[in-house]
C-alpha cells in the first residue's frame, strides 16, 4: 500500500511540474542593443546598473510582476527574467505589485554609487514578496542564464538615444 501511494505521488509531482512549466509568462523580447548593453556589466560614466532578476518558482510563475523605479515603470518581469537599467547615483527605491495574486505592494530602498552594478532578486511568496540585494558574482551568473524583459522603460529611451 504504501508503494503505491509514493507512485502516485510521483505522479501527481511530475504532472504538476510539467503544467508548471507549460503556463510560465513569455518573455517579450528585447532588443539587442540594451541585452548587449546589460551583459556588459559597465554602466555608463556617471551612472550605476540596475539588475532585477526573477528566478523560477511556482507561485505565480503565470504571472509577470510590475516593478517601478522611483514612481515611474520600471516594466514587467516574468520568472526566468530580468529588467536592467541606469540610474544616476543617489537613493532610490523600486515598488513591486502583482497583477493577481498576492496583494498589495512591495517597496525596497536603496543607495547606488556611480560605476557599480546592483543586483536584486525578487520572487512572489504565498502571502507576498521577497526581495533581496544580491552579490555581484552570482547576480551576474543569473544574469547570463536568463533572459531580459522587452517590456522596460530603459528599452524606449535607449530607442530615443539613438534616434527615430
């Protein structure tokens, strides 16, 4: 009896997980310029490097989350995914909500210098968030491993630096 209640559970797991994998959000595309410009790890004279990162996880894996970057869009990010961006050096804090699920919102604050990269790990939670400042060697890593979001601001305003 007790056999066939781990083959069941086996079962139940490996269907679950491959229905987890099949409705994951898709990735809008990016252009090649800003994932270029991402994989660089350099930000521009003056400014700092923004890297929100999603990694893979059940809870909502449908489901993009919204990032703002001090009250303004940051984009969208689906798991698997990541939004970069530049920033000038100062304080500033990105807001995290979901379109459904988890209510509410999440904010983080924080202070970059000119010439670094900061790296931020956010999952969704049952019950909310998780946000975490990473290190520079591992944010780079997942960096490498995931794709970046087309749905960001930094995508737009690259287009308008380089023109119509």
């Amino acid at each position: 009896m007790k056999t066939n209640y781990h083959i069941l559970l086996a079962m139940v797991l490996a269907i679950s997980s491959m229905g987890c994998k099949s409705i994951s959000a898709p990735v809008r595309p990016s252009s090649s310029a800003l994932a270029q410009r991402a994989v660089q790890f350099s930000p521009p004279p003056g400014k700092a490097a923004i890297y929100v990162i999603r990694p893979a996880q059940l809870v909502a894996a449908a489901q993009p989350m919204d990032v703002q970057l001090d009250n303004v869009r940051f984009g969208s990010v689906p798991p698997l995914a990541y939004l970069y961006g530049e920033v000038d050096p100062s304080e500033h804090c990105l807001v995290f909500t979901m379109r459904v699920g988890p209510s509410g919102t999440r904010e983080y604050k924080f202070t970059v210098e000119a010439g670094r990269c900061y790296f931020f790990d956010v999952a969704v939670r049952v019950g909310g968030f998780r946000i975490k400042a990473i290190d520079e060697a591992e944010g780079r890593k997942l960096v490498q491993k995931y794709e970046l979001s087309g749905d960001n601001r930094f995508e737009r305003l690259l287009k308008n630096e380089d023109g119509p």
